[in-house]
C-alpha cells in the first residue's frame, strides 16, 4: 500500500530523515515510534505529500504520491493531526464534510454521495450525539473523534495519524486505538506515530522503529522491542514484560541502570512479589529457572509468557518426589537462589529444607513475612532468613549480584 524509498528529508543543516526506507502492507496498522526529534511526525508529513523529500519516493497505491496534484494525493492519504483544536466554531457535522473537499470542485454543492459519505463517517465514529455542536465545546477525546470522522469522509485507502493519543486520557486512549484496529480490520491501511511504546505493541501489527533520522528496526512489536534497541534509541533503561490479559510486549522505563546478571538463578515464590521479581531478574539477562508453584500462580503465568522452565506443583497435595527432586537439581545448578514471598506450611516443607542449605541465598519481601509462611515454621524460615540477603523485588538484581562477593555485599548494606 506504501512504499517509502531513500527518503531524505533536511530542515537547513539538520537532516531529519537519511536515506529512509520502508513499506506499508494494505489492511495494516503499523506504528512509528522512537524517541522526540526521531523524524515521525516528518515521515508522515512526507507519505501525505505535505512535505517534498529532498530525495526519495514514496509512493502509495502504486503511484508517487508527490506527483498527484494536492486533491488527487488527498484522495489517496487523509491525515488525522495531533492537533486538533479549530480556530473557528464550527458545527461538527461541517467539519466532518470538510473531509469531502478532494472529492468535489470548489464552488460545487455536496452531492447525495458526500452526504452520505459524512453520515457514515459520524455513524462509524460514534459521534452523531455531537454532530450539532460546536468544535471547539468539546473535550479532547471527542475532538479527536471528530478528526478521524473527518478523515474517514474523505474515504481514502490510507490513513495517517500523528500521535492519536497525545494528551488524551487512558479511557480515550483506547477508546480511539481500538476505534483505528477496527477501521483496518475493514480493510483500511494505517500508519500511525504513537510515543506510548506499550500501547503501540498492543494495537499496532507492526511498529517501525526510528532514531537518529534512520530506521533502527520493523517488523512484528516483538521482534523490534528490545532491551538493546531501546537502550540504544532512547537512551534508556527498560524493562520488558507480557501483560497477562493482552499478551502484548509492555514497556516499563527504569529510575536506575539495570546491569546483566551473569549468573543462574532458581526462584522460588508465589503471587505479584514472585512475579515482579521474575520480570526484574529476566530482563536483567539472568538465567533463571523458577517453581514448584500451582498452575495460574503469577509466577507460573508470568514464566510461561517469558518462557522461562517452571517446576509444576499441585496446589492440594504435598509435593511429590520427583517435583522435589527437580527443585534440588534446578537449586545445584544455580548460582544464587531467591525467596520471592513463598506460601509455605507442612505440605511443601520440602521447599525449606531444599533451601536451607543454599549458600547464596536473597529473599525477596514487599510485606511481613509471616503472613505466607505456616505458624510451625516461623522458626526455621526466620533462621534461614536471617542468613540470607534481604531485598525487594525492584532491588533484586542489586542482591543477587551482592551476593557473589563481600565486597560488594558490604556495600549493598551500606547502600
């Protein structure tokens, strides 16, 4: 549907875009995402054909999009903007005609088609109880309603959004995502710049990304998601995790640096704290295997979207020999051993005594301890505890690393 080629684009001795090159499937949602300045808003500039490359074509249907007059290039692209406050109080119905203008000359009266056209544009967005008011009386979650009504009036096989969710609250975040995923479910090809990397892998069925004027990556959220590349174009530490309902990628930028756990790691917890943990262990590269714990424990849910080995346990009996032998394996073959909030009482005793021999041990507390851990074994637990080092889940890789020498584990008591 899109087809971008060499395309350079400078503002005086500043080059925005050099040499970029890409392409847009039809009935396709793709994403443009990077950091500020990376040339998103500038690339869509250059697919609409309001900006003319320096070099480069960019063609759309087929055809170079800079060679059609402005009402033929209109007919093919309509571009929803980021801003999208009017100057002047329009009624909403006739700022959504105004998405017919390419179709018909300038001096010529609507046609039983672009009536037609607008209403179902108003229909399809949902905004027929707006369509007498004024513009400029409505939220911004509105507004943008009406901007896309007006883009789908144009009826164009394309439709570019620049940051569709900028300044709009969660609901009409999406709200107005899930409106641009059902427009390309019927057959519309979008393209949109969205700066909320998490929103974008959960809507977009590709994202490219960009920095430094060139295309970093493309391709599926979760091949052009990754800790290195994001490191690289955003300056930034992150974490990256699976949410649960969606199973998309879900970006979560870090306060500090997150440095690379050379190591193995065998975690043993239940619930969010084991599940917190996990992710902050992964994405810090750590080999980690985790378990036993119950089938649709967090833990468990979490692992199995990292694809991370779990050591099954089931949740009314006592540990079965082979799950117990299995956790001593996993626990020799570990460098360091973390207590993430485990639920422990007599059935699954076996989990203590497998640990309390465990030399480089972390445990791992967002609360009192005593809350998960069975009354006749507060005793052990707290002598085990009191060996160990203890930290929280979004330190963990800061004890683990500790624990490898007494030096540094001197200076993660004084930190």
């Amino acid at each position: 549907m899109i087809t971008v080629d060499g395309v350079t684009v400078a503002y005086g001795d500043a080059t925005v875009l050099d040499d970029v090159s890409l392409s847009v499937d039809s009935g396709t949602f793709v994403g443009l995402v990077g950091p500020n300045g990376a040339g998103k808003t500038t690339l869509l500039r250059a697919m609409s054909a309001a900006l003319t490359p320096e070099s480069g074509t960019v063609e759309v249907c087929g055809e170079p999009i800079h060679d059609l007059s402005a009402r033929a290039a209109s007919r093919q692209v309509a571009v929803v903007p980021q801003d999208t406050t009017v100057s002047f109080s329009f009624p909403v119905r006739d700022l959504v005609a105004m998405g017919r203008t390419p179709h018909r000359s300038r001096f010529t009266t609507a046609t039983p088609e672009d009536h037609r056209a607008v209403d179902e544009a108003i229909e399809r967005v949902d905004i027929a109880d707006l369509a007498a008011r004024p513009v400029d009386e409505l939220s911004g979650g509105e507004r943008q309603k009406v901007a896309i009504a007006r883009g789908l009036a144009q009826e164009t096989p394309v439709l570019l959004l620049d940051e569709p969710t900028a300044s709009l609250d969660v609901n009409h975040q999406v709200e107005t995502l899930e409106l641009v995923r059902e427009l390309v479910a019927d057959g519309k090809t979008a393209v949109a710049a969205i700066h909320d990397l998490s929103l974008a892998a959960r809507y977009c069925d590709e994202l490219v990304l960009l920095a430094g004027g060139d295309v970093v990556a493309s391709g599926e959220p979760d091949s052009v998601l990754t800790r290195p590349r994001l490191r690289e174009s955003f300056d930034a530490e992150t974490v990256l995790t699976r949410n649960p309902v969606t199973e998309s990628v879900t970006v979560t930028p870090l306060a500090r640096p997150v440095e690379s756990l050379d190591c193995s790691v065998h975690l043993v917890g239940n619930g969010s704290v084991a599940a917190r943990t996990l992710e902050r262990l992964a994405n810090a590269d750590a080999e980690v295997s985790v378990g036993p714990a119950p089938p649709g424990d967090a833990l468990l849910e979490t692992a199995r979207l990292l694809g991370i080995d779990s050591l099954l346990a089931n949740p009314y009996a006592a540990l079965e020999e082979e799950t117990v032998a299995s956790l001593r394996a996993h626990i020799a073959d570990a460098a360091v051993v973390v207590l993430a909030e485990p639920y422990l009482s007599n059935g699954n005793r076996a989990v203590l005594d497998a640990v309390d021999s465990v030399d480089s041990l972390v445990v791992v507390e967002d609360g009192p301890w005593r809350s998960h851990v069975a009354s006749d074994l507060h005793s052990d637990y707290s002598r085990m505890r009191a060996a160990a080092t203890i930290t929280d889940p979004e330190t963990v890789g800061i004890a683990v690393r500790a624990t490898q020498s007494a030096e540094q584990l001197a200076d993660f008591y004084q930190d």
